[in-house]
C-alpha cells in the first residue's frame, strides 16, 4: 500500500465518523497541514469519493459537510481489508522473526 492510500484512508475514515467537521479541524486532527489536507479533500472531491455541501440556511456559507459518496464507502471499505492484510503480514513476519531469533 502507497503512503498515498494511506493519507486517502485516514481521511476517508475521518469524514465518514464526523462530516460535519471543518477543514482546519480536519487538519488539526489528522496531524496534516491545512494546504496538504485541501489538496487532498479536492482529489477526493474529482474522483468523486466525497461530495461537499454547504448549509443553505446558515448565515455562515463558508460552513460546508462532507460526504462519502457510495464510490467513496467502497474506496475506503478496499482500502481498509489492504490495510488489515498489510499489518497482518507484518505481524506474522515479525513473528517468525522473534521465533527464528530464539
């Protein structure tokens, strides 16, 4: 798995739990830069991952939620069995390791 997928899982997974969170917040709590999370908010936005909308009747129009389209459910769903089988084999690797060291 690419660091890249990595970064698109964790924001995937973000959105999917809090969608109502602002991209400063987003930023802050992913422990990324505001300019890299827009950069990536965008990307996800043009392979149509996420949909973003703003509050009609919020006197705040910059207030926007994001959300996982079923596109994006899926992404993350694959990205996150790829994860699960990545830290799997690691572990099993480190394992054998630990065993093979005794």
């Amino acid at each position: 798995m690419r660091k890249d997928d990595d970064d698109i899982l964790t924001v995937l997974r973000s959105i999917y739990n809090n969608p109502n969170q602002n991209q400063r917040t987003l930023a802050k709590n992913l422990k990324v830069s505001l300019g890299k999370l827009n950069y990536l908010v965008k990307s996800l936005k043009l392979k149509g991952l996420i949909k973003i909308q703003n509050f009609k009747n919020n006197k705040n129009k910059i207030k926007y939620v994001y959300i996982l389209t079923p596109k994006g459910i899926s992404k993350k769903t694959r990205l996150t069995i790829n994860f699960i089988k990545r830290k799997s084999k690691e572990y099993d690797q480190l394992k054998e390791e630990l065993e093979n060291s005794e």
